[in-house]
C-alpha cells in the first residue's frame, strides 16, 4: 500500500502540534484558534489539512457541541509520524 502524500502545510501542522505536546508534557492540546495563528495562513487550506490529518487517524479534533474545532492533539500515530518527519527534516 501506498505511503499517503503529506503536504508541508501538514507537516508543519504535525511538527507545531508535536512541539506542544513536549512543551507541555502532553498535558495540554493546542487551540484551533491559536494554531491557525501561529500558522498565519488561509484558514480554509488549514481546516481541510486537519480534517485529513484527523481522517488519517494522526489528530483528534475536539469540537463543542455546536461542531465548531476547539482544540487539537496528537493521536499516538500521529506523535510517531511528527517525529518521522521531524528526523526528515
């Protein structure tokens, strides 16, 4: 089976998700707002790369009850393929 394409958009996404998770122990999951932010680009580009992120099973998105991101972390999958591409880099 084929390895699935990573855009850069997503392996930025990967590497600051992965960053938070250091930074914080994995105690605490990045804010959809304050990723968006930190990333200063098109939300629309960036909300697609997450929902295949999370389709791929490599992030959890949490959502309030309205459905709206709230909050991002990384899956146990999804800490493995960051540092993958981490060492890539």
């Amino acid at each position: 089976m084929a390895r699935p394409r990573v855009s850069r958009l997503q392996k930025h996404i990967l590497r600051l998700l992965m960053e938070e998770h250091h930074r914080t122990h994995g105690g605490t999951s990045m804010g959809h707002l304050e990723l968006v932010k930190a990333l200063a680009g098109d939300k629309s580009n960036i909300s697609h790369s997450l929902r295949t992120l999370e389709t791929r099973g490599w992030i959890i998105i949490g959502r309030t009850p309205g459905g709206r991101a709230e909050y991002l972390d990384l899956t146990p999958e999804g800490l493995e393929k960051a540092s993958e591409i981490s060492i890539q880099l």
